[in-house]
C-alpha cells in the first residue's frame, strides 16, 4: 500500500510525470490486480475454495448486495480520491 501510494505521487506529481488522470489509472491498477490474482489462482499459487472443499459455493445476491459491494465500492473510491488528492498535493 505504501509502495503504491508512493508511485502514485512519482506518477501524479507535477514535478515528476503529472499524469492527468488519476482515476483511469486507479481503474487500471484493479483490472492488473485481479488479472494477476486469477492468474495465480490458475497457477495453483492460491488455494481457491473451489478446490479446498471441491465445490463451488455461491454468495446469494441479497447478501452480496448488501454486504460485498459496498465494501468494494468504498475501497475502490478511498483508493481513487487518494490518488486524486495526489495531484493536488504534489
């Protein structure tokens, strides 16, 4: 996390590249992230469920809804408004 939050400033910062848009770049560093996790769930590198207990178990959408996406919702925009507040900042 502070590695990347550190590259975020080298890349947003004035000085340095001042990429003008930090929440494309936000969104591509999630799609690298789950590409490289399925990648390593592919490997084997990770353990999925699936294989631990040899069946798939689904998440009901009410519960998904409800509990999961506003989680990942809230971290996708924490992390895209600190990237943000890097342009202004730097």
């Amino acid at each position: 996390s502070t590695g990347l939050a550190l590259f975020n400033k080298q890349v947003f910062g004035q000085k340095r590249g001042g990429f003008p848009a930090p929440l494309f770049l936000t969104s591509m560093q999630f799609a690298f992230q789950f590409v490289f996790a399925k990648i390593a769930i592919g490997a084997g590198v990770i353990e999925s469920a699936e294989r631990e207990h040899g069946r798939r178990e689904e998440v009901p959408y009410d519960v998904y809804w409800r509990a999961l996406a506003p989680v990942g919702a809230t971290m996708g925009l924490d992390i895209a408004l600190s990237n943000l507040s890097l342009v202004f900042i730097s």
